[in-house]
C-alpha cells in the first residue's frame, strides 16, 4: 500500500517573516494598550468618520500613502539619479512629512478596530507602524541634513528610510490584501440579482431584525408596518451580523464599530463604516419573503 505525507505548501520568500510577527505574542501588551488608547480617545463620531473615510466612500488611509511613499521615493530617486536635485528633494521629503501625520492617524485607526479580534493584525500592525515611524523619522533627519548642508548625509538618511519604508510597505499590503483591513466585507457576496425566497412572513415579528441566509448571502430582514426591508446582514467594516445590533428608527447600528446603516437602502448613515451595505428588493409571494439585490443609482 502507498503512503503518502502530508503535502505543505511552498511559502513565498517574506511568509516566513510574517508568521513570525504574527507569533510574536510578547508584541501584545504594547499593542493592546496603543489600541485600546486609539479607540479611547478618537471615539465616535465625526473624527472617526474622517479617519475612516465614511465620507470618501472607502478608507483613506490607502489614498494618503500614495503621497508620503510616492514623496519620500522620488526625493530618494532624486539623490541617486539627479546632481542638481537637492532643493527638490528637500521639498518632496518636507511633503511626504506633512502628510504622514494624517496618514498614519488614518492607519492607527482602521488598525484599532481589528486588533481586538485578530491576534495575527494586532501584532503585524504594531510592526507596520513602527517601520513607517522609523522611516518617516530617518527622512526627517535626512529634510534636516539638507538643511544644514549635507546632502550626501541627507541622501544617505533617505535611502535608508526608503529600505525601512518598503519593509513597511509590504506589511500593510499584507494587512490589506490578505488579511482584509479596509475592504468592504460584502465585495464578493452581493446577493442574487433574480427573486429569490428568502423566508416565511410569519417568522417576521414587527421591529425586530431576522437573519436569514439566501443563496449563501446572509440578509437582514425588518418589517416595518406593511413595509419589510432588506439589507446584507454583514457589515461591510468588519463583517458583523447587523442582526445582532439595534434598531434605531429607520437605521441599523452595528454592535461590533457603531457603524449605521440605512434599512431602506443600506446607505451609511453614520461611520467607522465606508462602504454601503448591499440592499435588497422584497415583495411576499403566497406567503414568503423574495428578495432581489437593489442595483445603486
């Protein structure tokens, strides 16, 4: 009889270093207290909903590294490849500083909303963090190097903030694409698009929201009256089930963030959340609750 072990699979150069992170559990008592200190002080409210990016309609946060990377890189460009480049790379790292105070607050708190639930984020972000302060803090000796004169010392601090900068870089794409930081929970499950059963009318009470499960997508169901409304039951911040939170007149709020959502059309009301929730179409046919995905516009 043939054996076989067990397959693994073969790990991308940098997996390594982040599983590590990731087990680093002496990373947690200074994370969670940077955490809980960001969720203390920036609250809910308007300030949260602009860091979050409740009024962009997606996290800022990926928006502003565009400036603070694309500025600290072409100062850093511009020692390598630019004789004469120095007065513009002076300005190109006085900018990438301006805007790394926002950018980072805007990080800080999308991070503080996940650290709590997810060991792996709370530690891979403290590290995240720290890299894109030290870089920022190395360009800034290389802004007051230049300053004083010395532009090859200046050059030397920018290339090693661009090192630091880029370990960081890959941390938060990480953070981002594999562990879902910042994109709407509800992306790849919007709900069908044709009628579809739902649930028995009789199982709605009035006022209360009932979770049901259609084709595989979770919906939250309320009537209301003679009127029954219909939105995905997973909040599109972090993918909490709305039907676990409160009915405040005609919104949602979800139990996990604060986020307030729309029954009528799931549009956000009120942050950390961003993106809408996806909402539904509902009419009752001999008894039943059929819903269809309500198209935007």
């Amino acid at each position: 009889m043939a054996s076989y072990g067990a397959l693994r699979r073969q790990l991308t150069p940098l997996e390594p270093i982040v599983s590590e992170i990731e087990s680093a559990e002496g990373l947690d008592s200074a994370a969670k207290a940077v955490g809980k200190a960001v969720r203390d002080n920036v609250g809910r409210g308007p300030l949260k909903d602009a860091l979050s990016g409740t009024w962009l309609g997606h996290p800022v946060h990926p928006m502003l590294t565009d400036v603070v990377i694309g500025s600290f890189t072409s100062a850093s460009l511009l020692d390598l490849f630019a004789r004469r480049g120095d007065a513009a790379a002076q300005r190109l790292i006085g900018v990438g500083l301006l805007a790394y105070l926002p950018t980072a607050a805007a990080g800080i708190n999308d991070w503080a909303d996940t650290e709590i639930v997810d060991d792996g984020i709370r530690r891979v972000g403290l590290i995240h963090a720290s890299c894109n302060a030290l870089a920022a803090s190395l360009y800034a000796a290389s802004w007051l190097a230049r300053r004083g004169g010395g532009r090859r010392i200046g050059g030397a601090f920018g290339l090693a903030g661009m090192t630091v900068m880029m370990a960081g870089g890959y941390l938060g794409g990480y953070l981002s694409m594999t562990k879902g930081v910042g994109p709407a929970q509800t992306v790849f499950d919007p709900g069908p698009t044709e009628w579809t059963p739902a649930a028995d009318a009789s199982l709605l009470s009035e006022g209360r929201p009932l979770r049901v499960v259609v084709d595989d997508t979770p919906v939250l169901l309320l009537r209301e009256g003679e009127s029954v409304f219909a939105i995905h039951d997973r909040c599109s911040h972090r993918g909490c089930s709305l039907s676990e939170g409160t009915v405040e007149g005609d919104e949602v709020v979800c139990a996990c963030h604060g986020s307030r959502f729309s029954l009528r059309d799931g549009a956000v009301r009120h942050g950390p959340a961003a993106a809408a929730q996806p909402a539904f179409q509902v009419r009752v046919e001999d008894g039943r609750i059929e819903v269809r995905r309500l198209t935007a516009g």
